[in-house]
C-alpha cells in the first residue's frame, strides 16, 4: 500500500484490513479533492467555484436500510422496532470483511477529523471513503483538525464508506444491496450500495444519540442553536418545512450551528464543523446566508446546471427535490468558533400546523415540553411529497426519530431536568397556517414569526398576560410587540368558530393516538400533559 499526504507517524490502514488497497490519500486539502473529483469526471465547477456532483441511485437517505448491530452494548439499551432495526454481529464481521474486500486494489481517501466542538466531549473519528468527493463532504462536516492533531490522532471511532460496493441480501442479511449498519462493540460504520453522503453524517450522528445521553451525562439534539449579543444562546428545534434553517439565520445573532448539537452541564455543542442545507429554490433574497456560502470548497450535491454559464438552477427538481450543498461553517460570516455556547435561556419547537389550530406562539411547562418534545409534530402539505394532496400530519420523535436510537422517554426526561437546572423557557411556534386550515387560511407572515421570536428572546413576553389554550393547554401570550392581537389566539382568526374547535379536537386526537405507542416506558407526568380531548366543542 502506497500513502500519500498528512497522517500520524506510522499510521496505515493495516488494523481496519485495509492492507490491500493500492493507495491510501491522507486528509487532502479541499482543493486536491476537487482537482481528484474532476480529473475522474465524477464532478464539475459551477460558477461559483463550488464542486457539483451527482450521488448516483440515492439522492436521499434510506430509513429501512439502516441497521445497528445488536449486541451486549445495545441489546438492552436500544429502542428496536421499524426505526432501529437489528443487524446480527456475524453477519456485520461478514459483511464488513465483504467491503474491505472489495476496496483491495482501489484508491481511498482517508480523512482525520472530530465530532463535538466542546472540548471535553470531543471524538475522534476516521472515516475511509472510495470516492474523493464523499471525503470533501467529510472535511467539510465534520470539525478539522489542525496539522499538530493528525501527527498525534488516534481515532475512537471509524466509517468505512463504498458506494460502489453492493450488498446481496441473501448472503449478508440486508433488505437490498445500499445499507449503513453501526456496530457499538466495533466503533465502526460501514456503509455501502449509496453514494449520499448524509448517510455518513447521520450514522456519527446516531452514533453521538447513544453515547452522549448514556454515558455522558449530555442531551443529544437535531436543532439549530444561535448566540445573541449579551452571550445568551437559543436552541430551534423543527421538522423539514417549519423554518428552522430560516429562523435560527439571524444577522443579529451568532450562529453555533444548523442541524446537530450536545446540551452538557454548562455548554451548547455543534457536532459538526459545518453545514448541510437544502438548496430546492434556493434565493439570494430567501437564504442569502446559505447562498453566500456556496463557492470554493462547498459540495453540491444533484443540483441542474446551465450549460451556457455553469450557474445553478436552484428550481429544477428533475433528478430530487432534495438538493443539498455541504460546507465548512466559516463560509458563514456570523459564525462562532469554536461552535459552543452557554446553557440556553430559550427554546423553539417549530412546527407547519397545515390544520391552522395551534396558536402562532405559546409557552409550554415542563410536562408539555417533553410531550411535545416527544411528539415532534408537523404537517406535510400538498407539494411536499409525491402522493400527498391534504395536508398529512408527521410525527417524529425528538424532532429527529431516524437517528434516536434510544427510547424518547430518555431523551425528553432529559430535557425536563434541565429545563429545571436551567429554567429555560420552551415555546412552541406555529410557522403554518393562520384564519383556516390549508386551502382555506393563509401561511403565518414570515415577520410575525420573527417578531414573535425576537420578543420572546428580549424578554418581552415576560410580563404579558396568557391564557391558556382550552384543548392543548398551553400558555397564549395575548399581545407582542408588532404582532396584531388577533393573529395570537388562533380561534379568533377563524370565521366559523365550530369548524375550529372540531378541528382543533381532530388533531388532538392524533396527538393522543401517535403518543399510545410511547406510554409503556413514559412517566405519568408526561402523559397527563396530553391535549383534553374531552373538551365539549
């Protein structure tokens, strides 16, 4: 094996039975990784400078193709079922010899790099990739060591990534030939059959799910965090389409991070070293942040290029609806690093509420927080996916369940306990609809949410009077700064007062129904913390 570029003194790939491959490419620089896509044709420049590529077959990730070895480490710890599905531990060293196998005789591309901005939980990890454009995507994710830390680096845990390499089900007991398996016993991630890279970034993330909540004492989150001038931190929590990525972008505020963070004792934590948004019409105008970041050195991933000037169209959704572009977060102007911030003061759950019932803000107690934390509720609209034509409600544990692989019960008690350490404020933001339900209302005006934000922020809602909501009991502000009075009680929006309440009941109801599945292993308190279903429209 031949190695070439920046690595610890005696380090190979020997102990990861690597010993085969005819050359090894040590944590190259963004731009040797460009110059590598683009000289093997798998990649062009836009105009912009940033690398444009196609991730092949799977433009998205694959839910049911991603398992965990089931082991003593995990068989007790983790919540199996259709999210975290088992994987037997000899057909995962069967399998895993399968990829090594396979990438005898091929170029890889090794990168060094770190999880977790907080020094005392950062990880080490080295990930083995076939293709350089997959290991751009990792240099630009995850946290970059300097050139004093890969002469010392010893990796914790290792992601051995092949999407040229297909899997047969019969022998290696996946469902089809693309899967991510993650051994806890082995620290290692093998993913194959699949070129898209949020496959490597969400199995670390699951990775971190399990760890940081079991055995350090640490909230794992899928939110994004920003830092305000007086050094006080807010966390943004929210499903595709509620305004996460939109609302947590603030030119007053410093950006910790926009996807993945760690709550410990005294600190907010990015896991990563960057970002990965979504680009389907994408604007200047909209997300200039994002939009400013794509140049040299960002990854984009199944956007459509004019072939007059090698621009991107940003609204063609011929080959996904899910474009991506991946890059460091110093493409941010406005970011802190390192990407820490202390305990947070607020937090947002933002949610599309397509039915137009849930009012545009209110506060939640303890015990609604974790309901709703554990809830993760949205709605799907027309247009989002194919198939939908009503608005569909979505629940996803956590607010993130693909990648939670411990009941969420342990993830929300957690999230009571600090809420009590810290007292943080929780509140639940309506970023849907307004005056009716989809079809009939119209979508909340982007300035109330922020004004609403913003004044929960400053302490401006403080002092207002609340009432509480007569079906889901949440505290309703009765007046912000900028917002009109009758935008926040959204009942009073609605001509026809009956149609509210019978709708407002039919998505309690669902909240009820989803939560069934959760009350085995849920405390009392959190389950008395259920809308009143009771209630006589």
């Amino acid at each position: 094996m031949n190695n070439y570029g920046k690595r610890a003194k005696d380090a190979s790939l020997d102990y990861l039975g690597l010993s085969n491959v005819a050359f090894a490419y040590w944590n190259l620089t963004p731009a040797e990784l460009v110059e590598e896509t683009i000289t093997r044709g798998q990649g062009v420049l836009t105009n912009t400078g940033a690398l444009a590529i196609d991730t092949g077959e799977f433009t998205g990730r694959s839910p049911k193709d991603r398992f965990i070895v089931e082991d003593d480490e995990t068989r007790e710890n983790v919540w199996w079922g259709d999210i975290n599905i088992k994987f037997d531990q000899n057909k995962f060293d069967a399998l895993y010899n399968r990829i090594t196998a396979y990438l005898a005789g091929k170029e890889v591309y090794v990168r060094d790099a770190f999880a977790c901005a907080d020094d005392k939980f950062k990880m080490g990890l080295r990930v083995v990739n076939e293709y350089p454009w997959s290991n751009l995507f990792v240099s630009n994710m995850f946290i970059r060591p300097t050139d004093k830390d890969i002469e010392s680096f010893n990796p914790e845990w290792h992601v051995i990534n092949a999407p040229g390499f297909k899997a047969d089900p019969e022998i290696d007991g996946t469902r089809q030939h693309n899967f991510a398996v993650v051994s806890f016993s082995r620290k290692t991630i093998i993913i194959g059959g699949t070129g898209y890279t949020g496959e490597i970034k969400k199995g670390i993330f699951s990775v971190l799910n399990y760890i940081l909540p079991q055995h350090k004492n640490t909230l794992s989150m899928h939110c994004s965090a920003n830092i305000g001038k007086d050094g006080d931190t807010a966390i943004f929590f929210g499903l595709s389409g509620t305004g996460k990525t939109t609302l947590s972008s603030d030119p007053n505020r410093q950006l910790i991070g926009d996807d993945e963070h760690g709550w410990s004792e005294n600190s907010v934590f990015n896991f990563e070293g960057g970002c990965y948004a979504k680009t389907i019409d994408l604007t200047a105008e909209k997300e200039p942040q994002i939009y400013d970041a794509i140049k040299f050195g960002a990854l984009l991933e199944n956007v459509v290029l004019n072939e007059s000037d090698s621009s991107v169209d940003y609204c063609d959704k011929s080959k996904t609806e899910n474009t991506r572009v991946s890059y460091p977060i110093n493409h941010i102007d406005n970011a802190v690093e390192p990407s820490v911030g202390k305990n947070p003061k607020n937090i947002f759950f933002l949610t599309c509420d397509a039915y137009g019932v849930l009012p545009p803000i209110s506060k939640l107690t303890r015990a609604q927080a974790m309901y709703h934390f554990m809830s993760g509720y949205t709605a799907k609209v027309a247009g989002t996916e194919a198939g939908i034509t009503e608005p569909t409600t979505a629940f996803s544990a956590c607010f993130g369940a693909p990648f939670m692989p411990l009941h969420p019960s342990k993830y929300a008690e957690m999230l009571g306990k600090k809420m009590d350490e810290t007292k943080a404020n929780v509140w639940l933001v309506n970023t849907g609809w307004s005056g009716g339900p989809y079809g009939v209302g119209s979508r909340m005006k982007l300035s109330y949410t922020r004004a609403m934000i913003t004044a929960a922020l400053e302490g401006k809602l403080d002092n207002v009077e609340f009432v509480n909501h007569e079906i889901f009991g949440v505290k309703v502000p009765q007046e912000c700064p900028e917002v009109p009075n009758e935008i926040l009680n959204p009942k009073n929006t609605w001509e026809n007062k009956a149609s509210y309440d019978e709708k407002a009941l039919a998505l309690a109801e669902k909240f009820v129904n989803n939560f069934k599945k959760f009350e085995a292993e849920t405390s009392e308190e959190i389950i008395a913390a259920a809308p009143n279903v009771e209630v006589n429209a």
